[in-house]
C-alpha cells in the first residue's frame, strides 16, 4: 500500500516499505531472493557494493548430506542483517524462501523452507561475504548443528560454592526432520554440584531426532571445583631459560 503524507509543498508520495520488511513486521521471517546467472569474486564484489549478499540454496540427499545441485542467488543485505540480530539460533532456524523474478518485483518463481548451513564473513571486517542454505521441504531430513543453551546457572549448586562450568560441547549434530529442527536444546544446570557432569544422551529432544555421534556418554558439561589458571607466559620462559642453563 502506498502511503502519503503532506509536506510544506502539498501531498508528497511516501515509498511503500519493502515486502520483506512488512513480513517481518507483520512476524514472518520470510525470505527474499533473486535469481543471479554469474559466479566470481569480482561478480560478487558487485552485489555487495549494491547491497545484495550472494548465495547458494542446495538440495538434501540421502541421510540429509546436500548434494551439489544448487541455486544461484542474491538477498537483500539489510534483510539478512535484520534476521542475524532477530534471531540468535539463525543456523538452525526454518525460514520461508521466495525467489522473485527481480528486486522490485511481486512476481514469485519458486517458494519453499529454507535452512541457513553457512554464513561466511570477512574476518577482519565481519561483512558478510555469501550464505548457504539448504531446502528443508516437509519429508526431508537435515543434519543440523544445534547449539547447547546452559540454563540454571544463577542457582546451580556447584557454582554457588565457587565451582567453574566447563563447556565441554556448545553444539549437538542431529539428524532431523524438517519440520522438527529445534532452534537449539537446553541444558538444565540448576541440580549440579561440583564434579557433576551431563551427557549428550541425558538430553532431551523430540523423538524422532537422531544424535549422530558414535559415543553418547562424552559429556557436555562439568562443574570443577575451580577455574583453571592460566599459566604466566613470564614465569614459564624462565623456567624454560632455566631448564635449558642446566
């Protein structure tokens, strides 16, 4: 809908708000997209000084490894900006996709789930170079990366004492069902005292989530009973000097 407001020189036309941006108003995480037809660096550099992050949406195959059919495309940089800081788990969330026949355009190719696999950054600046996702299509099943919460630790026991909690694993891999990636899986430390420990196999998820590790006992978590120091950088090259004299 466009708007209008009046200005000192009589009605002035107001630009209507991008359909990605009414989505995410309207609480849809849709995404946008556009075809692109070329691939290379200085291609790329093009998008990103118009304002679009070039990207890759891939199929899954069996056992939900992707395969290396793809598309080619582009998103609206300050969009996936906005979802970056909206949400916390953004690799492991679902999204809607809707490729469009052009930036401006209302015109929807191909629409579907999407799940972010990759974001790649410039390590220096933190720009955001390119994305991956996958299709995440009712029926298929993903390996997802999904991140450990740590939720308790303002009445844990263990930490109360002076105890320090050590984070063993902050992700699970899990294969799962598009329809039921969870955003990520809770650790609950309010029982633990010191020397206790979780295990990936006393985590609880939805039933039909595979754990893809060979040994569900390696822990996540333990409560010491201290922080470890760490070791003066000084004083060990010293004794390293002193050792070496003798």
């Amino acid at each position: 809908m466009v708007r209008w407001w009046r200005g000192g020189g009589g009605l002035l036309r107001k630009a209507a708000a991008p359909l990605w941006r009414r989505n995410v108003v309207g609480g849809y995480h849709t995404i946008e997209a556009v075809p692109r037809e070329y691939t290379g660096s200085r291609v790329a550099t093009k998008e990103r000084a118009a304002g679009r992050i070039p990207a890759v949406v891939i199929a899954p195959g069996q056992g939900g490894i992707p395969v290396s059919r793809k598309q080619l495309l582009t998103f609206d940089k300050h969009q996936i900006d906005y979802l970056l800081r909206d949400s916390p788990f953004f690799t492991s969330t679902v999204f809607d996709l809707q490729i469009r026949a052009g930036v401006r355009s209302g015109v929807v190719l191909q629409s579907g789930n999407v799940l972010p696999i990759k974001v790649h950054k410039n390590e220096e600046t933190g720009q955001i170079l390119n994305l991956v996702m996958t299709w995440a299509d009712e029926g298929s099943a993903l390996k997802v990366d999904v991140p450990v919460v740590f939720n308790g630790e303002e009445i844990c026991p263990g930490l109360k004492k002076g105890g320090h909690l050590h984070k063993i694993r902050t992700s699970l891999k899990y294969l799962c069902p598009s329809e039921h990636i969870p955003p990520n899986v809770e650790v609950n430390l309010a029982n633990l005292d010191i020397g206790d420990k979780i295990f990936m196999h006393e985590i609880k998820v939805h039933s039909s989530l595979k754990l893809l590790s060979k040994d569900d006992t390696i822990p996540i978590c333990k409560i010491w009973a201290t922080k470890p120091t760490k070791p003066d950088s000084k004083a060990s090259s010293e004794n390293t000097q002193t050792s070496k004299a003798t």
